[in-house]
C-alpha cells in the first residue's frame, strides 16, 4: 500500500511562495507513488490556542478534523515560511491545537512516528533556513521523523510563475523532497 502524505504550506497568504514550493515538492512525492492530499489550513480556521477554550468548550471542531486528518496520514511534507526568523503563528498553533489529548487517543497520535519533509523559500539570501531550524526542533520533540534532506529556495519569488517553480534545478531538487519522504514512509510502513 502506498504511503499517505498530507501535504501544506504554514501560510494562508495569496500567493504564498511556500504553498508553490510544497506543491511541487507534492509533485515529487506523487510521481513516487504516494497518495498525496494537499490541505488548505484557511479551511480549518482556529483560534489561538488557550487552555481556558480547551478546558470550557473542548477542542474547536476545526482542530478535530484536522487531528483525524493528520491521524490519517503516514507523512508530511510542509512549505515553512520565516516569520522573524522562526516558524509562522498560523503553523505553529496548527500544531499546537492538533497535540492536545481527545478521545482517549494519546495527545501526539497525530504526529508520532510520521515522517516529514521541509521546504522553506524567501527573497532573502538564506531561503527560510533559519525557521526550518525551528519548526525541525518542534516537529522532532513531538515525535515526528523529520529527514535530514530539506530544501530551503533563497530568492524564491525569483523562480516562480504563475504558482510555478520555474527554475528547473530548483524544482527538481523540491520534488526529490517528496520522493524521500514517499520512499521514507512506504518502507516504515512496510
């Protein structure tokens, strides 16, 4: 059975350059084999995470779907954008929302064992990697296999078109991103 890879950008802006690069590193990961499901996050609209509405109301249902979501997934392959040289708000309250405990399922259930892969890409010269180092650290202490290959594209508004990556190398090194991660999650699957 071929891996399940939920793939997504940590940004919701029109035009994300993050949303481009992941898709084609989803691109990768679907010529590999894997069943690939692109997730919007502005289709799952939560608040910011405070254990006083996590206490009184429960988990919004927003961050329920995406639990079961994520749970129904083996990998992740996540465009990170930099915000001040770390992971996004948006991102990281995803993340945060879909660690809490429910329904008796162990609180990390969603991420534990899953494998990840990062692409990250900005108009600066590092490309997104200092944030990559931060969402890697976080991904990591909740029990995620993130792979060491990661792709972050500096001068990224540059090389793409039309919600394309343009720049052949570039693409091809974003796609062999998702072929890692397929490779990577069908073998622990196996």
């Amino acid at each position: 059975m071929a891996a399940r890879v939920l793939a997504f950008a940590g940004s919701i802006r029109a035009g994300s350059i993050n949303r481009v690069l992941a898709q084609a590193a989803a691109q990768g990961a679907e010529a590999a084999g894997a069943a690939v499901t692109w997730l919007e996050l502005a289709d799952y609209p939560l608040p910011l995470y405070n254990g006083d509405i996590e206490a009184g109301e429960g988990l919004p249902e927003a961050a329920m779907r995406l639990k079961d979501i994520f749970d129904d997934h083996d990998a992740l392959l996540i465009g990170c954008p930099e915000y001040n040289s770390s992971v996004t708000p948006l991102l990281k309250n995803t993340i945060d929302w879909i660690s809490r405990p429910v329904d008796g399922r162990d609180r990390l259930h969603a991420f534990t064992g899953k494998v990840a892969g990062l692409v990250a890409g900005s108009g600066g010269a590092l490309g997104g990697l200092r944030g990559l180092v931060h969402v890697r650290a976080i991904l990591g202490n909740i029990g995620v296999i993130v792979l060491p290959e990661q792709r972050a594209v500096p001068g990224a508004p540059k090389l793409i078109e039309d919600g394309r990556v343009t720049d052949e190398a570039t693409r091809e090194s974003l796609e062999a991103i998702g072929r890692r991660v397929a490779e990577v999650a069908g073998a622990l699957k196996a």
